[in-house]
C-alpha cells in the first residue's frame, strides 16, 4: 500500500465490521491515523484493532451511537485533539 495518507487522521463510522472495517484497514495501510466509531454490543475495541492490523499510537477507537447528537459533538471533539 502506499502511505499518501501519512500525517492526516480519518474518522470512520461502523470500523467493527463490514464497509466501515474495510475502510479502515485500507486507511491505515495507506498511512492515516484513525479515530474509529463502533456500537458496544458490535465489537470490543482490542479486537478491532486487531483485525485492522493497528498499533494502539495510530488508532483512538470510541464506542458510540451516532444517532445521539450528543456523542457526535465528542467524536468530533476528541478527534480534533487527538
């Protein structure tokens, strides 16, 4: 893979399974850092980074649901001062 992500930071939605897995390993092998969202009850945050082939200093995994407002203001948040 290339590393034309290197230095930028990706959030990506649903990174537990499917589409939003694939996403995420295909960014993190092209060089982004991640701020990855998941539901609780979809995965554990270890094996998601696991199965993405992550390193704990280029991945900030956060459990929520994006249908509360509330948690997309603190992704975003936590995003940024990441």
């Amino acid at each position: 893979m290339t590393k034309k992500l290197s230095g930028k930071t990706a959030i990506v939605t649903g990174a537990s399974q499917g589409i939003g897995l694939a996403v995420a390993k295909r960014f993190f092998n092209d060089g982004a850092n991640l701020v990855l969202t998941y539901l609780p009850e979809h995965g554990q945050a270890e094996r998601i980074i696991e199965q993405i082939g992550g390193a704990h200093d280029r991945v900030l995994l956060i459990a929520g649901d994006l249908r509360q407002i509330d948690f997309v203001g603190s992704l975003f948040d936590q995003a940024w001062r990441r």
